[in-house]
C-alpha cells in the first residue's frame, strides 16, 4: 500500500509547538480538525508526544517512536518501533490511505524528508516560553511547497483561544518522496523479513487491551 504522508502540526508565528511537553494553547476547533483528519488513518509519534498525550488516540492505528524497545508490549492499536525504517515499512503495510506524522519536534525533523504534505495550523499567537519548535529549514522548505488555505477560524472565548487558519502545502517531488519511502521500506524489510507478518491491520474497532486513549 503506497499511502501519503502528511506531518500535521500547529505553531505559532516563529514555529513554537510545545512548551512543557503541552501544546502551548487551547483552541478546541483545531483538535476537532486534527481528529477528523486523521480518524481511521495511521499516526506516527515520538515517545514524548505519546507521553505528552498519555496514550494512543482512539480509532486511529498508532505508531511509537522510542529507542527503548520494551517501552510497552505493541497491540494492534497501538504499536513500538524503534527506528524510522521500521515506522516506514510498518506504516506502508497498513491498509489505509493516509499515515500522519504527529509530533514533535525531533519526530517532525526525522520524517521530514520522507513527508509529500504538510498541514499547518498557524496560530496568531507568540507562546511564551515555549521549548519546542518546528524547524527554521521545515518550515522554509515547505513553504516553497503548492499552498492552499483550508479553513480560518476566529478566536471564540471558552473554545479557540487564538485565531487561526489552516493551510496545506504539497511537495512537487511527492512521487519521488513516496518512492524513497517504499525502498526503505524495502530494506529495512529485507533485512528483516518476519517484520512483516507483525504488522497491524487497520484499524477497526479500538483494542481497549490497549493504553489509556486521549480524546482527541
Ligand atoms: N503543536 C503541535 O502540533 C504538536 C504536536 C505534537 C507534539 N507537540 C509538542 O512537541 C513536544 C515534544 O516534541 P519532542 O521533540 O520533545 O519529542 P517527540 O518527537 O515527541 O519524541 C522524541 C522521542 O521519540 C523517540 N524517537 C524519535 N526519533 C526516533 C528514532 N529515529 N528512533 C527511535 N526513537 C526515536 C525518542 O524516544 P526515547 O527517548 O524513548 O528513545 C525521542 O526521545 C511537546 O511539547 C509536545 O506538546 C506539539
């Protein structure tokens, strides 16, 4: 299955994502985009991104970055990987048409070269304090990318706390993107033939055997 792969993000106007392993806002409208987009898809995250969320999302097959391999025992739902290779051939064996990187920092970084879209909640917003951003070099790499805004919010007391628009930015070399994906799949598989057989199906119904899911 040669699926797309979008790193979806928020940040605010100079790139800042976290802050306190926390998203430094609440803005409701935007986890209820986030949630729509990629229910029923596969979700790619780092260790501290699953911490930070305190579990796997519901609905969605998740994928977890960490260099500790026994982190957790994998369920379907819910499974540890160890490298991007790994994540890369595991996700392509999913039968669903969409994977999503979801964060943070170092994760966004990491599958940078691997991602055909981007898409971006830009938040009018300056976080103080903040302590993770989105790379400078991501950031002007895909702002060269095919841009279209999706949606724009205003900021509404007691559900977005900032105003905030939407947009997604396609990479023109995006079959090339996918074909180095599949060849590190591929290698990584090579290497590793039983790997196969583990990978999860998609998602159906959540395996509550799982970890707690967050709602989002
Ligand atoms: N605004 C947004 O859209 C958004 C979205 C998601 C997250 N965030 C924020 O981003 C921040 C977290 O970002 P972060 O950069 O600190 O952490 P992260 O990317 O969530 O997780 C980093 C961890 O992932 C694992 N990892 C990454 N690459 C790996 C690789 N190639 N092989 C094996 N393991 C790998 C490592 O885990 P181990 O240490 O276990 O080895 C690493 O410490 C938080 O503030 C969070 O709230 C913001």
């Amino acid at each position: 299955m040669h699926q797309n792969l979008t790193s979806i993000v928020a940040i605010d106007r100079h790139g800042a994502i976290g802050c306190q392993n926390r998203l430094p806002w609440s803005i409701k409208s935007d986890m209820a985009f986030f949630r729509r987009t990629t229910m029923g898809h596969t979700v790619i995250m780092g260790r501290k991104t699953h911490d930070s969320i305190g579990g796997c999302l519901k609905g969605r097959t998740n994928l977890v970055l960490s260099h500790n391999a026994v982190l957790f025992p994998s369920t379907e739902a819910c499974r540890l990987v160890n490298s991007v290779a790994e994540t890369l051939a595991v996700a392509d064996a999913v039968n669903c048409t969409e994977t999503f990187v979801i964060g943070g920092a170092a994760t966004y970084a990491e599958f940078a070269p691997f991602v055909d879209r981007y898409l971006v909640t830009m938040v009018s917003h300056d976080a103080p304090d903040a302590d993770a951003f989105l790379s400078q070099q991501i950031r002007a790499e895909y702002s060269q990318w095919t841009a279209s805004q999706i949606a724009e919010f205003p900021a509404k007391p007691g559900q977005d706390e900032f105003a905030f628009r939407i947009m997604s930015f396609v990479a023109p070399d995006a079959d090339e993107r996918r074909e180095m994906r599949k060849a590190i799949a591929n290698q990584f598989l090579a290497k590793r033939p039983n790997q196969a057989n583990k990978t999860p199906k998609r998602r159906g119904s959540f395996d509550t055997s799982s970890q707690i899911a967050f709602s989002f």
